[in-house]
C-alpha cells in the first residue's frame, strides 16, 4: 500500500502563460504515489486545464462564498469547476490579513467550494512562534464547513514561516498536525477524519520538504514562492517522492 503525498504550487498573484510550459516537468518529477497541484491566478486556470497534462490538478486561489450575484471582481466556486478546476485555496494567512476573513467566512467559502464539485484547501496557522498547537486546531474547528464532505484537504502554514526563509522544527510540524488531525478526527468521525491530507506550508525548500513529510502526519506541502521557480519545484517534486513508502 503506498503512503500518498500531496504538492501543491500556489503561484499568488503571479505567473504567465509560458510558465504553464513547465507542467509537463512537474508531472515527471513525481514518483508513485505522488499528486501535483498547481493554483494559478484566475486568467490562467482554463489555459491550464487546456494543457491537459496527465498528473496535474489544476486549482484555485480562492472563491466567494456566495454562488453567484452582484460581487464584482469575485470569483464563485461554481465558475471555479466550469473552468475545470478541482480544488480551491481557502483562508489562506494573506487573505485572512489583507482581506480581513474570519473562520467563519472561510468555512462559508468550503462550503461553497464542495457545493461546487470541488475540493477546499483549508489554510490555518498561528501568527507567533511557539503557539500552542491548540490554537491552530481550534482555528480548523472553526474554519471546517458542516458535515463530514469528501474532499478536503488542510494546510498548515505558519504564518511567521511563510516568506520568511525561516520554518519550523519538524517535531513541532509533527505535533501540529497531530493536533490537526485529532480535530478532524473528533469533527469528521474516525474514518473521513484520518483520511484528510494535511500539508505543510511556509518557506518550503526541497531540503526541508523532505524532513517534513517523513514526519507521521505531514502529507505533503504546499508551496508558494519556490513554485514559481522550474528547477527548485521539480527538486521539491522529487525530494517528497522520495520520502513516498510502500508496505
């Protein structure tokens, strides 16, 4: 049985056309076991599901909690899967400071996200080094859409890591998540609980990423500005294959 891992590019607000050229290498990085995610900004997500390539969800950056109506300028989960996308960012730290949501928002935004056919990535993590795991699982309690959905996946991004060049101790990713993990379990049940990827975000390099997903829980990453770089997300790509075990 192979013990899957997950990784995920989230490009920002940044990105072009050519850089779509770099899908196929991506796909060949991956070994068994494996799943590429790229999230372009919106403009791209169709020219990206055009592609076509073989071992790449495409996802999104974010969706609107409503379905549709007067919101201009945003973007609904529905329109999100009629592009062809599969999974959709929610909550990640820029959106939750810049844009000022709450927990309760983006569990608005999940709840949209599987309505729509698509699965939601839910971003938490603590503002301040050393917080209590604690904090970060009630901020998943919080964050999590009603009902036990298929689907959905949890990142854990600390948000003094990411951009920084700084990252935590694998032990204490490993205490987080395990933390995650007993939130989902007691939310979801025992089952739909235990099978929810939990990534790890935040400054992620393919150094790290590997002592990260070796760890019980962690798995995968969620990548933001080593994405944008072909050779660093391929190495990235690779290290996580490797750390992929079978039994």
């Amino acid at each position: 049985m192979s013990m899957n891992k997950l990784v995920v590019a989230n490009w920002k607000m940044n990105g072009s056309r050519e850089l779509l050229s770099a899908l196929p290498r991506f796909a060949a990085a991956a070994g068994p076991g494996v799943q590429v995610a790229v999230c372009p900004p919106f403009p791209l997500i169709a020219l990206a599901v055009d592609r076509g390539v073989a071992g790449i969800v495409v996802g999104a950056q974010d969706c609107h909690a409503a379905p549709c109506g007067a919101h201009t300028g945003a973007v609904s989960a529905a329109l999100i899967a009629e592009a062809g996308a599969r999974l959709v960012i929610v909550g990640h730290s820029e959106r939750r400071r810049q844009c000022n949501e709450s927990d309760a928002l983006v569990a608005r935004k999940a709840a949209a996200a599987v309505a729509a056919g698509l699965g939601p990535l839910i971003c938490v993590g603590e503002e301040d080094e050393g917080e209590d795991p604690g904090t970060v699982a009630a901020q998943l309690r919080a964050s999590l859409p009603g009902g036990a959905p298929a689907g959905i996946v949890v990142a854990y991004e600390p948000v003094w890591a990411i951009g920084s060049g700084r990252t935590p101790a694998p032990s204490r990713v490993a205490s987080v998540h395990a933390a995650l993990r007993a939130a989902l379990i007691a939310a979801l049940g025992d089952v739909a609980g235990r099978a929810v990827p939990i990534l790890y975000g935040g400054s992620v390099d393919a150094a790290n990423a590997a002592a990260f997903t070796r760890e019980q829980d962690v798995d995968g990453v969620l990548v933001g500005g080593a994405s944008l770089d072909r050779e660093a997300f391929q190495a990235i790509i690779a290290a996580v294959s490797a750390t992929v075990t079978f039994r």
